[in-house]
C-alpha cells in the first residue's frame, strides 16, 4: 500500500494563521463537506478549531472531524 500523500495549506484562524499538513484524502474529505453544507473550507476549519478539547492538535481534529462526519452519513 503506497504512503498517502501529504498537502499543506494555510488557513485563516480568528487568531492566527495556521499551516495545516492533512492528507490529499482528507482535504478531500473536507472539501466534499464544504460542497455539501455550503460554505467554505476555511470556515469549517474555524469550526473544527473552535470546539477541540484543550490540547489536541488542530490537524488530528480535523481528521477526527472528517471520518466522523462521514461515518454519521454512512449509518443514515
């Protein structure tokens, strides 16, 4: 099984910015919700910023986010 491919992108955090280094199939996955609930990536990654429990990285959040949200549209 090939290594995933690993893609950074800064996002604009209310205070800060943030180079986030995700997989290609989890900006992916983010992009597809972004399609889906009609708004942008970047809001979504404030979100997902906003309600982390104290001390987990950003990016393991999002990751978190993503698979979460795809598994509660799998079980629907």
């Amino acid at each position: 099984m090939p290594w995933p491919t690993v893609v950074s992108r800064t996002v604009s955090l209310p205070d800060r910015r943030a180079k986030l280094r995700l997989e290609s199939a989890v900006w992916s996955g983010l992009d597809e919700i972004a399609r889906k609930q009609l708004r942008p990536v970047q809001e979504l990654c404030k979100d997902v910023d906003a309600h982390r429990p104290p001390g987990m990285p950003l990016t393991s959040a999002i990751r978190t986010y993503v698979l979460d949200y795809f598994r509660q549209t799998e079980a629907r």
